[in-house]
C-alpha cells in the first residue's frame, strides 16, 4: 500500500498516519517529524531545516527531496508507505512519482483530511500548550496556513484528477476520523 496524507497543519496528520499504517503494515514517513528529530540531533541537515521551519516556511524542495527518496529507499518501505507531510509542492509531487514509478509501483490513493479553519487555530494553540513545538507560535501557525493555502492546496486538484483523492471528514474524535480513513480505504484496489 503507497498512500500519502494530506491536510492543513493541525487537521491531525500524525496522529492518523500511525493508525493507518499500522492498519496496513507499511511505516508512516513523516517529514515534519524527519526534520524535528534533526534538528534535535544538530545534523547539517537540521542546521538547515531549523530556519524554514522555525518561520513557518518549506524547507527547499531538493533538501526535502533528498531526504524522502533516502528514506524509502530503506528496507522497511519496500512493501509500502505512508507519507505523512509529504508531497506538499508540486515539485514534490513530480519527484515522488519517479521515486514510485521507479519501483515498479504506484500511488494507491491521497487521503486529504477537512477542518474547519477555525477548528484548525484552535487545535495548534491548544497543541502548543501541551507539546512546545517552536513553529507552534500565533504568527507562525498564521504563516504556516498561508503557505498550506498558496503551495498545497493545489495538490489536492492534482490527485483528485487522477482519481486519487480520497477526502475525509477530519472533524470529531480521534477514532471517529481513523474510522471513517479505514472505511474509505478498505474500499480501494491496491496496486
Ligand atoms: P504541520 O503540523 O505544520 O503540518 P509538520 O510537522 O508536518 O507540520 O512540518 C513542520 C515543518 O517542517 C513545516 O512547517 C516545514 O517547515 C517542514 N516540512 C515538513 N514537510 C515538508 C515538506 N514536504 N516540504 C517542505 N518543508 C516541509
């Protein structure tokens, strides 16, 4: 299974790729979460990511590029995948057909979460009260939007013309939305 997951920041991406990969035994690759474990460790890589990400801005698409095709590379990704931040450009999205297409593979579905924008602001603050996370700020989750908007939205167009996008409500409790992934999941061929 190769899925990637979508979403404005706070509509509850990581915490709906473990579930899901999990339900289909692939590892979720989460390139926020790359970029934090880092920039935690001080590699080179971190040096870079740390000033994009601390604005709220894209790490440049050849960093991030880069980095994704390393890791599934791996071993562990051979059977498939869940991307969990990632494509989020439309060079992103070229780069990741070649890396799949080069397996031999394709992309089974792009799963996109929906929240309103107001639940969205809410859950960030509340998420900077309980996790720290340094981009959790008033101005950088603004900006983080924006880029969302201007950069990623547009994806979502790109997959549901290739009859990928699969859209779910990403509103109500935590099992109510991993539910209604599995629902519309389990309904589609894998390649
Ligand atoms: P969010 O909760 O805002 O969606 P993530 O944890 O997925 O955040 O990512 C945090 C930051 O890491 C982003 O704001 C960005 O700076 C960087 N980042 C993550 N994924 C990508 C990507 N695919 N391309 C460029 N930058 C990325």
């Amino acid at each position: 299974m190769r899925l990637i997951l979508m979403g404005p920041p706070g509509a509850g991406k990581g915490t709906q790729a473990r579930f899901v990969a999990e339900h289909f035994g692939v590892p979720a690759i989460s390139t926020g979460d790359i970029f934090r474990a880092n920039v935690s460790q001080g590699t080179p890589l971190g040096v870079e990511a740390q000033r994009y990400m601390d604005s709220g801005e894209y790490v440049p698409d050849e960093v991030t590029n880069r980095m994704v095709r390393a890791r599934i590379d791996e071993p562990d990704a051979a059977p498939g995948f869940l991307l969990d931040g990632y494509p989020r450009t439309l060079d992103q999205v070229e780069e990741l057909d070649g890396m799949i297409a080069h397996t031999g593979h394709s992309l089974d579905a792009a799963v996109v979460l929906t929240v309103d924008a107001e639940e969205l602001v809410q859950r960030l603050l509340q998420r900077a009260q309980t996790d720290g996370r340094a981009d959790d700020t008033e101005d950088v989750i603004r900006r983080r939007q924006e880029v969302y908007t201007e950069q990623t939205e547009p994806l979502i167009g790109v997959y549901r013309e290739r009859g990928l996008l699969v859209e779910v409500d990403g509103m109500g409790e935590v099992d109510e939305v991993t539910q209604r992934i599995f629902d519309a999941l389990d309904d589609i061929p894998q390649s």
